[in-house]
C-alpha cells in the first residue's frame, strides 16, 4: 500500500504526497519569497542536491516527475564517483557530504557538518575554502543571506 493510500485510510484526510523540494517550492510560493512572482527557481544544497521549478505561475513536476533533479547531473566525467554510481555529479561535487570528505582530504582535519566548514571558510580559514569546490567558494566569500530565488522575468 502506497504511503498517501495508508494515511488517508488512518485518517480520512485527503493526502497528498510530494517530494520534499517540490513542497518547499509551493511553499515560498504561497507563503514566501516566491509570493508574486511567475517565474523562479529554488535550489537546495544539503544531503542532497535539488531544484523546484516554478514557471508561469505553475509548479514544474515534468512528464516523469523528475524536474529540476539536478542533483545526479553529471558535470565533470572525471570527477569523484556519486553514491548513484556515476562519476561528478552534482551532488558527488558540491552535497554537504562531498564537501565534508574533501575538506578532510584537503586538511587533514574532519569537519562534522557544513555549516561549521562554511563558518570557517567565512571566517578566512583558507585551507577549508580552498578545499571547497568553486561554486561554494564564491557562496563562502558572498555576504550571507545567499539568495534563493531568481525571478527569470528580469
């Protein structure tokens, strides 16, 4: 039985599953920073890498359900093996766990979790920023708050 199936039968509530990016996106568009705009994209870095896809005015899911799953595109063919098996995905280069491992690499030294790494590299730790790959240098070296949303109208 289908996880929506067993909670509406528990409950008798509509239920609707969802994964967990797409969610977030209808979200800040009902309550957030997407509130007014028709176009924009939200990007989430963590144990993952995803992408919600919002265009004109409607949650993008894609024929197969799979829009905006950036995260097992492959962007260097002779980078590190992603835990999907392919070689320099996204998320082999840039999740919290790939930066993790190659901060480790890079100094000898664990870092438990990313936002202690990006703290340090803010901070003017070179060795942890040179160890990031360089998209998350640049986020490093911006002034925080990162923006989340890109309204594609302008």
């Amino acid at each position: 039985m289908a996880l929506g199936e067993l909670a509406r039968g528990t409950t008798g509530l509509p239920v609707t599953v969802e994964n967990d990016v797409r969610a977030l996106t209808v979200a800040e568009q009902w309550f957030g920073a997407g509130v007014g705009l028709s176009d924009f994209a939200l990007v989430t870095v963590g144990a993952g890498i995803g992408c919600g896809l919002v265009v004109h005015g409607q949650v993008v899911a894609g024929a197969h359900g799979v829009a905006g799953e950036i995260g097992h595109v492959a962007i260097d063919p002779a980078g590190r093996v992603c835990h999907c098996g392919n070689r320099g995905c996204v998320e082999a280069i840039a999740a919290d766990q790939a930066i993790l491992d190659r901060i480790t690499e890079t100094t000898g030294r664990a870092v438990t979790d990313s936002a202690h790494a990006v703290d340090l590299a803010c901070q003017g730790f070179r060795e942890y920023r040179r160890s990031m790959p360089p998209p998350v240098r640049r986020s490093a070296a911006a002034s925080p708050p990162w923006p989340t949303f890109s309204d594609l109208n302008e």
